[in-house]
C-alpha cells in the first residue's frame, strides 16, 4: 500500500467522520477527494457506484446513533423517503451531465450554508412535521438529483428541514441519515438495472474500513456530545465542502 493510497484513506476517514457528525453518509465529500487523485479519471458511474457504497455504511452507522439517542421522528421521516426512494433509483438508470446544473447546485448549496449560518438560536424552533402534499414533492425532487449526481441527498434534505423549521438539527441528521441509506440503495439498484454497475472490490474494502471508523467517531461525537447549535455548524461545513467540490470540477 502506497503513501498516495494511505493518503486517500486518511482524507475519506476526515470526511466520514464530519459528515456522520450531522447525520450524513458524506458522498459529495468522497467524489471531492477520488476527483482530485488518480481516481478522477475514472468515468462518472464508477465514482458514483463507489461513493453510494461508501454512504451505506456511514449513513447506516449515523442512523444507529442518532436513532439510538432518541432523534429519529419516522413521522417526519417516511413522506419524503417514500418519495425519494422510485425517483432516486430513475436518477441512478440515467446517465445526466452538465455545467449549467453544476453551477445551479453550488448556488444553492453556498446559499443554504450561508441562511444556515446567519440563524439566531431563537430562530430554530420546530413549527411542526410537514404534510405529504407537502414533504412528498420535495423527497422525490431530492431523490431524482441524488440519483443523477451520486449522492444520497442529505446536503440537500437537511437544510429544507430546519430552514423550513421541521426539525432539530440532530433530528434531522436521523432523518437524513435513512433518506441517504435508502437513497444510495436505490441509486445502485438503478445503475443496475441499467446495466451500468462497476464495483471494485479491491478499491472498495480498504475504503469501506476506513469510512466505517469514521463513521463511527463522527456519528458518535454528533449524537451524544455535540450541541444542537455545534450540528448545525457543522452542516454548513459540510455544505461548503460539497459546493466546493462541484464548483472546482467547473472551474479545472
């Protein structure tokens, strides 16, 4: 094992353990660091395959914590993940390229963290589950774009949870963190049935044990020791993070 490799493993584990840390599997984090390394030349459906691969495992640890530290709402969860999960796994049959929706998402990525950011604590209490004319909508829009760009969804779902007062940061990092598992699922069961799967399993265990520690320090920081305030920091890090991936592609 190389020093490059040890490297990539080292940046995956960084961003396995921020991102679990608000309920995230941290698949835009993992394309940032494969498109930066050798692995970039790889085409879009390897890196998404892997990137979905990795997110199961986070996601399903970040779920576990949050969940086991009593801030799952599944009332709050299941309109959107019933939504999401058909439109995510149609976003991972097709194949969707372009620099104008590239340049639209990090907008709105840098948008969010910016409002995420300028919330007063007064600003942040919960008005109330959405309804499933409502939520159902914005699942299914969240799954479709989960599904074309490879990612499970959560820097998208959980900034509309607590912009539009849903949910508390830590009960939307356990709200996102099965939108995400589901998601990623979907997404590799439609790349699939497209035919387009491309797993390397040699490439991919090193990885999987490396995001599972992660993971797990993360998602365990997130839940049981961090402040409500301090998740929400977070994941306007996490924003910037995936809106500066995307805007990097663009620019190089």
């Amino acid at each position: 094992m190389d020093l490059v490799f040890v490297g990539i493993c080292a940046a995956l584990f960084v961003v396995a353990a921020l991102y679990a840390s608000v309920g995230h599997g941290g698949a835009s984090g993992y394309l940032a660091v494969l498109s930066l390394t050798t692995y970039g030349a790889m085409e879009s459906a390897w890196l998404k395959q892997h990137a979905w691969c990795l997110n199961l495992v986070v996601a399903a640890i970040a779920f576990w914590h949050f969940h086991r530290a009593g801030h799952h709402i599944p009332k709050l969860t299941i309109p959107f993940i019933a939504a999401s999960i058909p439109f995510a796994m149609l976003g991972g049959y097709l194949l969707v390229d372009g620099a104008i929706y590239d340049l639209l998402l990090s907008i709105c990525l840098v948008a969010a963290a910016w409002r995420l950011f300028t919330i007063r604590t007064t600003d942040v209490i919960v008005e109330g589950v959405p309804e499933w004319r409502v939520a159902t909508p914005v699942g299914g829009a969240i799954g479709l774009a989960s599904g074309v760009i490879g990612v499970g969804g959560g820097i998208f779902l959980s900034p509309v949870l607590l912009l539009k007062k849903w949910a508390t940061p830590k009960s939307a990092a356990a709200t996102s963190a099965l939108f995400i598992w589901l998601n990623s699922l979907a997404g590799l069961g439609g790349a699939t049935l497209s035919g387009q799967l491309i797993l390397d399993i040699d490439t991919l265990l090193p990885f999987v044990v490396t995001v599972l520690v992660g993971g797990f320090v993360g998602s365990r920081y997130g839940a049981d020791v961090a402040p409500q305030k301090m998740i929400r920091r977070l994941l306007v890090v996490v924003l910037l993070v995936a809106a500066t991936k995307r805007i990097y592609e663009l620019l190089f």
